[in-house]
C-alpha cells in the first residue's frame, strides 16, 4: 500500500492480509511511501515481481481527462503483466 497511515486505511489493509491468508494465500505486505506509481514500480523492481494485482474504479471522463489515474499511468508505464479487479 502506498500512502500515510491512517485509522480506516489501516484497518482495510489489515482485514485484506487476514481474509488472503484465511484463504490460503501466501500473503507479503509492505506499506510504501511516495508517489504512488514510482512507489510501486520502484517496489516492483527490487522484488522482482512478476505480476501486480490492482483494484480499478471509475472516474467521470472529465476528471480523467484532467487528472487521470494511477490505473492508467501504471498500464502505460509498467513492463510486467497487471491484473485488474472491478
């Protein structure tokens, strides 16, 4: 997760490890600091990891043409595959 810890952010990364591992799933977390995008690549890169796995929402067409997304920066700028959950 990239982003400054808070009460509800903490609460959802926990709840998502514990339901992964409850699962069966080999689970590593790591709370990261940053901008979001080079955060992840940058994580990425120095795990050697294969695949990212990331919740996509959408936004109106005018906040996209204005801002944009993290979702679309990473699918332009990532050389791994990218998995995307609606």
């Amino acid at each position: 997760m990239v982003g400054q810890p808070s009460s509800i952010s903490d609460t959802a990364f926990e709840l998502a490890h514990q339901r992964l591992m409850s699962s069966g799933f080999t689970v590593t977390t790591a709370r990261l600091e940053g901008e979001i995008v080079s955060a992840l690549q940058n994580y990425r890169t120095t795990h050697a990891i294969d695949l990212m796995v990331m919740g996509a929402y959408g936004h109106s067409r005018i906040r996209q043409f204005l801002v944009g997304s993290h979702t679309t920066q990473l699918l332009h700028l990532s050389d791994c595959a990218l998995l995307l959950l609606r």
